[in-house]
C-alpha cells in the first residue's frame, strides 16, 4: 500500500508514467528489481544519455505491476529492520538503529584484508559462508563486464569468485536485475544463499520479503555496507576527464582496495595504468563527488535493515594522509540481529575474522558525519520534495522523524527550503527538456 501522498501523486498516471515519474523524480537508484518484478520483455534496465542505468518500460503495463513494483522499490518504500528480526538484547540508537554488538574487525587472510575495500570483512564472511558450507552461493555485485566504471549482480561459488568481487563498486549497480530468477533458481535446486548489497539493495530484498516468502526461506544472511552514495556518471565522466583520460577508452575501473582505501585505477585501452589517491578522487571533505539525487536525500545510508553493516573506521570520515600510507584496513562491524551474532561469531571462531575493540554509536558518529547528517535531515528534506509536489519514499521504522524533532526549527527549515528549490528545479528542468 502506498501513502495518501505518493497514491495522491500518481493520480492520473499511465502506469508507464508512474514508472517513469520515479525517474524523473531522483528516486530510483538503479537496483533492477523493477525489471525482475515485471520481466524483462516490459521495463528494462538502460544507460540513459545522462549516463545512469535507469527503468525504461518496453510494453504497456498495467496498473497492479506497477502497484508491486511500488511496493518493494527502495525508491517509494524503505523500512528498517523486521520487527521478527529484533530479538531480546537488541538496543536501539536514534541515528544507527537496532544494534547488538559493534567492533572493529577485519580479515584474518593479510591478503584478502589488502585487497578488499576496507577490511575485508564482507568478503571474509562470504568465503566463510561458502567454504563452510553454511549458503550455497552468494548474490552480490562486481565489476560491469561492458561498462567499466558499473558494477553488476554476479552469483559467487567459490573463493576465486568472491574474491573477484571485492571492493566497493561506486556505479551503477543493478544488483536485483535478475532477483526473481535467482529465487526461482535457489528454490528448484534446494539452495540456500546470502546477500551482499547496498542498503538500499537490502531494502529492496526485504520490501520483496512482504511479497514473496522465498526470500525469507532461502536468503539466510542480508549483508551490507554503510553507503553514502554511488558517483553520478556525469561527474565521473568530468573527473576522468580532468585527468587526460577519454572516457570511452577506459577499460577497467577499481575505486579502492590493494590498500584502504588504496587508490582509484583506471586502465585505458593501450594497457596503461592511471591511479589516483582516494583524497584527490573524493575531495578531502567529499567535495568532488557528485550525488545522484535519491543518494542526497537517502533515509537509510546505515543499512537499517540488514543483518550487519561493515563500515570504514576513519575519524571524521575520510582518512588523512597519514592513514592512507600506513592504515593496513579495519571495519567497523554493526550487528544488527541475533543470527547476524552467530555468524560473526562463527566466521570469528573459524579464523575467517579477527575482532578488535568494541565500539559504540559515538564513535560512528565520530566516523561517519556524513551519514549522522543525512539521517538527521532526511525527514526535513522529504518535506521539502512534499511541498515541491516530488516523490518520496514511504518509510517506517527508520526514526527520521524523531531525528528530526531534535534538530533546532531553523537547520529544518534549511534542509526543507533547499531540498524544495532543488526538486522544483529539477522537475522543471525535466518538464522543459520534454
Ligand atoms: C556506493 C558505496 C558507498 C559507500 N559509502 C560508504 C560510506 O558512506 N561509509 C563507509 O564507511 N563506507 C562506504 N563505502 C565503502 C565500503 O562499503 C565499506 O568500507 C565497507 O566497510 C565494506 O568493506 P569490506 O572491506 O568489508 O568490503 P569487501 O570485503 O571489499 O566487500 C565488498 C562487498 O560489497 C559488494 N559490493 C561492492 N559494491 C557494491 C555495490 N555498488 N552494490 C552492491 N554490492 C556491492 C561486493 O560484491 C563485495 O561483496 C561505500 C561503498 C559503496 C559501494
């Protein structure tokens, strides 16, 4: 069931043009379960000139698809943990949400820890999970077999395919394109898997899990990292530029890992390498990234909803020189529920992990500002794209709106009037390029 608000908003709507207006609106990111949901032969996933992956409906739907893929698409919904996943011992933080235990972590395998993204902890528990025999595979993302700065959903077995995956894909990734297919598959071959994929790619899985059992039944395992955003590819494109490099010669694109973060590697089509320090991609304070709109103004960045979220550990959320020359990658480890315990514990045990120091919700304030900002703004920002008559997300269960009454009425009233120009202008802007 949708809201008054977004049921008011698509009032009218083809069900082509209420896809469409999740688009147009800044608010889809690009996951592909739409694409799943109403098969490939009706909305299917395509580089827009804009250069994102978006939905584009191929064939007439009708209004009950549209209706389910409103109900699990992360852009109109997003909710927290399940309440059936919140066991006895969970606490709760206004900003990180249900936790049951957090610590710095990283893996025991020097190796695996140097080329992963930070620590390599969501690689460590995915080789746990398969050479232990707890899933049979895993459904996570690596890098786009076409378009090099992309990543795409792949399906690991073994070690060589979870290590070809690690590190964070910071494009477009539709890592539920082929969702139900994976379901379908899983279930005809009694097979358990677990998921690795943004948080709003857990939102999206755990939006399907009201629809379809078999997501509860045969994921075992929902992990995730702490996103704060993927490039746009209009600013990708600007920043490769700037360093000489065409865009269409690049052939293969790793934003971090050999090092935490290590650096960003570009290889273009003569076989030459470019790299580029983590601070000079980013902008020491995030100044040269470039947002979709649906990451600006994201509810969940935390991973609300999963088992556990793996973080970066550094103060103040990007590291200094210093780090970058010496840090050898440690996570942070937020565990969210009872099962996701038992498997720290188990990989832990099994020499898959080797655990630090606890940590507390003040430190990953301490470590992630970007992320207690977004969550503290995100309900007066949605108040603005209401008033700008812009879709948002339905949400439940992710303290937005006690975050919020916190906050002092003038930072509110900031975030609503910025976030109201800026859906005003673009949707203006769209209307005009029609
Ligand atoms: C879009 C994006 C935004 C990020 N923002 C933050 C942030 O705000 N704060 C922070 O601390 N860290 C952020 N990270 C970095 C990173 O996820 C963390 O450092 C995290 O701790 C994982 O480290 P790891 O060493 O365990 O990962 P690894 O062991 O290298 O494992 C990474 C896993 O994530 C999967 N994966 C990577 N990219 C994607 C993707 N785009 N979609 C789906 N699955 C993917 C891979 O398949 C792999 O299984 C971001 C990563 C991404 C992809």
């Amino acid at each position: 069931m949708s809201s008054k608000y977004l049921t008011a908003l698509q009032q009218g709507l083809s069900p082509e043009q209420r896809l469409e207006q999740i688009v147009q609106h800044g608010m889809c990111i690009g996951c592909g379960l739409c694409e799943s949901i109403a098969t490939s032969a009706k909305v299917q996933m395509q580089v827009l000139l804009s250069g994102f992956d978006y939905p584009v409906a191929k064939a007439a739907l009708d209004h009950a698809a549209m209706d389910k893929i409103t109900a699990v698409c992360p852009g109109t919904r997003v909710e927290g943990l399940p309440a059936a996943l919140v066991d006895d011992g969970t606490q709760q933080d206004d900003v990180w949400g249900a936790w049951r235990s957090m610590y710095y972590v990283h893996s025991a395998e020097p190796d695996v820890r140097h080329q992963a993204a930070t620590g390599g902890q969501l690689t460590a528990l995915a080789l746990y999970l398969l050479e232990e025999k707890r899933v049979d595979f895993i459904l996570h993302a690596k890098a786009h077999s076409e378009h090099p700065s992309f990543g795409e959903a792949t399906i690991s077995r073994n070690r060589a395919d979870v290590l070809q995956a690690s590190g964070s894909r910071y494009g477009p990734t539709a890592t539920l394109k082929n969702a139900l297919e994976v379901l379908q598959m899983a279930e005809q071959a009694g097979e358990r898997f677990a998921f690795i994929g943004t948080p709003c790619d857990v939102s999206a899985l755990r939006n399907l899990a009201r629809q379809d059992p078999r997501v509860d039944e045969l994921c075992q395992y929902m992990l995730t990292m702490v996103c704060g955003g993927f490039m746009a590819p209009a600013g990708l494109k600007t920043f490769v530029g700037s360093m000489g490099i065409i865009f269409s010669d690049i052939t293969n694109l790793r934003y971090r890992g050999y090092g935490c973060p290590g650096p960003t590697t570009i290889t273009t089509k003569d076989g030459s390498e470019h790299s580029i320090s983590y601070l000079d991609f980013w902008g020491e304070d995030d100044s040269k990234w470039q947002l979709p709109t649906r990451c600006k103004v994201c509810p969940d960045g935390i991973g609300d909803a999963a088992d556990i979220a793996a973080a970066d550990t550094w103060d103040g959320g990007a590291p200094t020189q210093h780090e970058i020359d010496t840090d050898l990658g440690r996570n942070a480890a937020v565990v969210r529920t009872a099962r996701g315990e038992q498997l720290m514990e188990q990989a832990i045990d099994a020499g898959y992990l080797v655990r630090g120091a606890a940590l507390t919700p003040a430190d990953m304030n301490r470590f992630q500002p970007h992320q207690e900002a977004k969550k503290r703004a995100a309900w007066a920002r949605f108040e603005g794209r209401k008033a700008a008559k812009a879709v948002v997300p339905d949400t439940k269960g992710l303290r937005i709106k006690r975050l919020w009454q916190q906050n002092s009425s003038e930072q509110n009233a900031a975030q609503t009037e910025g976030a109201k120009l800026r859906a005003q202008r673009a949707i203006e802007l769209d209307t005009k390029l029609k």
